[in-house]
C-alpha cells in the first residue's frame, strides 16, 4: 500500500538514459519523483518539470517551484550532463560542460539546501564519472576560452562533481544530509553517441536501467543511510582520483562556483515558470 506522504525525490536530466531509469526505480520504490528536463514533453516517468540547467534562471524557477510545491525532499539525484563537441556557452556565459554539469548542481542544491536539512535524512546522489580522473581544473581558465576540448572539458566537469560532493559532504555534516558521488559504468546512452566503440569501453556499454543502479543504491539502500562523502565505481566505494581528495582545492572550486552563481544565490527566489 502506498505511503500517504510519499517520500520525495528529484532526479536532473530525468527524461532519458540513466536519469529516466533512475526515475522509474525510485518511483518503483515507492517515491513522489520530480524529473527535471529540459522538454517536458519528452519525459515518461514521474512529473516532468521545466528544468534547463544552461540557464540558471531556469534553475531557480524549478528551485522556487519545489520550495512552494514540495513540502519534503529525501532524494536529489544531480545526474544530467552534457559531453560537447565545439565550444559552447550556456545563457549566463559559462564553457557548456562546467556550467550545466557543475555549476547548474552546485547553484540547485544550494537553493534547496534548507529544504533537504529540514527533510533529513536526505541524501544528495552526484552522477561523476570515472573519466574524473583524467581531469583536471584548469585554474588559470577554468571556461577554457584559451584551448579547447570536449572530452577535456567534460572530464574538468567530472573531476569538479566529485570535488563539490566531498566539499558539500563536509559541509553538511551532523546535518543528516548525506552527499556521495558515483561512476555509472560505461552505458549505451546519448551522451556517447559521438564516441566510437571501443574508446573508453572495450567494446561494452551497459544498458540505462544497468546504469541506473549505481544512482539508486545510493539513493535508497538502507546500509548507506549515513554514509557520506564517498565515491563509489558502480556500486563498490572506490577512492577518487587524487586531485578529486585535495580539500584545499575543493574549497577553492567551492569559493569560485559561490562567487559564479552568486547573483543568483542572494536574489530571492522568483515565480515558477509556467
Ligand atoms: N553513459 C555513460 O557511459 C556515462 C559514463 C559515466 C558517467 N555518465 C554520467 O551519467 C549521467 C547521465 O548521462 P547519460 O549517460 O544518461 O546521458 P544522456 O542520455 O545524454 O542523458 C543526459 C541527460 O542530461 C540532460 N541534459 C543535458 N543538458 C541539459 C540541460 N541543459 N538542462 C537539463 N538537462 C540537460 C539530457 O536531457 P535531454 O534529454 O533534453 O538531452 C538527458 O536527460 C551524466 O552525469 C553522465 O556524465 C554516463
């Protein structure tokens, strides 16, 4: 029988690949589940909500809408990213990789970050990347305008979701909020469609539910409730990349994306988009 008051969670990029198998296992388990998507039309499971994280004033309207709609939030699942070919911008002026894969995330959660204490326990789900790894923040030219590549910058936005999760894990403490992040596995996805076989699999991709069930363990298993500021290579914690381990540097990523985001973090929150 289903609970009355449901518990409630949030998954970014819900309307394909491993966001909307995420969305089907958590509302399988039970859940109310938002799926933040670019078009809602395109979504087939859970509510589908406006959500375009090139934008951040899209952000703050899905934001200002779960805060007047949403009386809990247990889950947020960051999991949308884009891999890009050229180089491109968001709206607010952001290399296309840092800003929708990082920056959208870092502003979302900070924006529902009272709600999800309040609702705690709660847990934050990270969707990285094992290509994190091969990342690196480029400080000097973090929007990389000076050299520019699409797998590098993916792998910059990689490296920054696993920084942000500890730092965000740290900061969170004793808050019964948890933060952990997680590679998916190599999955047979649309983020890879410009990737030839082989490159980065041997030739074997997972299928979307297969890859959704890193992003569900950490969401709902009962041995994890208080686990936080782990990586986890599919469902196995596995240490992070070193890069990803140096606190000084997360706390440098936390200060640049606060100061990137930050108009948008002290004007107050404004009405949804219809
Ligand atoms: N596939 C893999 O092998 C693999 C490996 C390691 C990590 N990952 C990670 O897994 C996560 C899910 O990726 P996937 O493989 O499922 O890729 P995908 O099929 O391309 O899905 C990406 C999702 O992000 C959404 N998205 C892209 N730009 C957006 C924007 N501006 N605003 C809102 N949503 C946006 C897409 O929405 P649209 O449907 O509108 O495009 C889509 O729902 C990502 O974080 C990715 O980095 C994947």
């Amino acid at each position: 029988m289903k609970r009355l008051d449901p518990l409630v969670a949030i998954v970014t990029g819900g309307a394909g690949g491993i966001g909307l198998e995420t969305v089907r296992g958590l509302a399988r388990a039970g859940m109310r589940v938002v799926a933040g998507c670019r078009d809602v039309k395109k979504a087939t499971a859970g509510e589908a909500w406006t959500l375009d994280l090139a934008r951040l004033s899209s952000v703050k309207s899905f934001a200002a809408r779960a805060l007047a709609e949403l009386p809990r939030i247990d889950v947020v699942v960051c999991n949308a990213a884009v891999w890009p070919g050229p180089r491109r911008k968001t709206a607010d002026g952001f290399e296309l990789a840092f800003g929708v894969n990082h920056l959208a995330h870092f502003l979302l959660v900070e924006l529902l970050r009272e709600r999800l204490v309040a609702t705690a326990a709660a847990r934050i789900v990270v969707v990285s990347s094992g290509l994190h790894a091969r990342g690196a923040i480029r400080w000097d030219d973090v929007q990389l305008e000076r050299r520019y590549d699409g797998a590098d910058a993916y792998a910059q936005s990689k490296l920054a979701n696993v920084m942000w999760t500890l730092a965000l894990a740290r900061r969170l403490a004793g808050t019964g909020v948890t933060a952990n992040a997680c590679h998916p596995g190599v999955v047979a996805t649309g983020l890879l469609r410009h990737q030839p076989p082989g490159r980065w699999d041997q030739g074997q991709r997972l299928t979307p539910a297969d890859g959704a069930r890193p992003s569900l363990h950490l969401a709902l298993a009962p041995a994890l409730a208080t686990v936080t500021g782990r990586y986890f290579h599919r469902l196995d914690e596995r240490k992070p990349a070193p890069a990803a381990l140096d606190r000084a540097a997360q706390d440098r990523l936390w200060s640049l994306s606060q100061r990137l985001v930050a108009p948008h973090l002290t004007q107050p929150l404004h009405a949804p988009d219809s």
